[in-house]
C-alpha cells in the first residue's frame, strides 16, 4: 500500500480538528501513523468515478470516517487514543465530520452509504464479527466511489437479517463494482 494519499487526506482531517481547537486539538499527534496494513480506504474510493472532480475530499471523508471507527476501538493514526473516553468522543466527532463533509457534495447517495457504514460497524463490533466489518468497509467504499448496485443492496439487507453469509455476499458484491480494486480479504 502507498500510504502517501492516506497521510494527505488524514492530515486534512487532523487540520480540521485543529482548527476547531479544544481536548481534541490538544490530543493530535504530530503526524499520522500509518501501519503497514493500513488498506487506504480513502484512496479507493477516491479512485472511483463517482468521485468526480474533487477525489480528495471524498478521500478525506473516508478516512476521517475510517479514523472514526478505529477510535471507537480505542486505535488512532492522529490522536493519541490513550484516554478511552477521549477516543470515543473523538469517534463520535469524526463520524460526524466525514458525514458533513460529504453532506456538503450533495452527494446524499453516498451520506446513506455512510450513514449504514456505521451502523453496520457498530452492529459487527457488539457482535464481535470482524468479517462484517471488513466486508461493509469493502462496500462502502465501493459505493461511494463506483455505486450501490441491486446485488450489493441484497447482501445488505442480508446483514441486517442476520443471515449466514451475508458479509461474504456483500464482500463479493464490492469487489464485483470496483473490478477487484479494494481490500483484499
């Protein structure tokens, strides 16, 4: 993985948490740390068509959404995630961060593509499933960056029903609108 587009779009994200000041500001780290497996969730779905003219910011959604997640599991590549309290409310922060910042594309398809993103994240995190999680992270950022299709929605509701395979159904789904750009897994 080149972590260069993730660094890029994350420092955006810890510029932004900068500029509001605060507990948050105060918790930054002075660059990102990015491991080696970082998937670069951001830059996949900047890839896509759907992207349009401005990749970037779509990018910068992605990972402040992804560091919203990793928050919520007490990780970070911006902040120091030491205090468990902190790092939750920095979740809840940056969740809602991506969420406007792709709020203000117009872009309201791919809100709902992150609106479920969440809620499946927090679902397959109380569930303990991480294939569930690795599998709406691969949808995510194949509908944001290429588009929802009919066959990617059913494994969807699949999750939401509970059924067995259903994340391998919806990681199928994502890899079949991307052609095979994304997470490995």
């Amino acid at each position: 993985m080149n972590a260069a587009p993730t660094v890029v779009a994350l420092e955006r994200v810890a510029a932004a948490l900068r500029s509001e000041g605060g507990l948050l500001a105060d918790a930054l780290r002075e660059a990102p740390v990015i491991a080696a497996d970082d998937p670069g969730m951001g830059s996949i779905a900047a890839a896509g068509p759907r992207s349009g003219d401005d990749p970037a910011t779509v990018a910068a959604v992605v990972e402040a959404v992804r560091e919203g997640h990793l928050l919520h599991g007490g990780d970070s590549r911006i902040l120091d995630a030491s205090d468990l309290d902190l790092a939750l409310l920095a979740g809840d922060r940056l969740y809602a961060l991506g969420l406007d910042w792709l709020a203000g594309t117009g872009d309201m398809a791919a809100v709902r593509e992150l609106a479920d993103l969440i809620a499946f994240c927090a679902q397959a995190r109380a569930q303990e499933e991480p294939a569930t999680t690795d599998a709406v992270w691969a949808a995510a950022v194949a509908a944001i960056g290429w588009g929802a299709t009919g066959e990617l929605d059913a494994g969807k509701a699949a999750l939401r029903a509970g059924e067995a395979g259903a994340a391998t159904r919806v990681r199928a789904a994502a890899r079949k609108i991307t052609g095979g750009v994304g997470p490995s897994g």
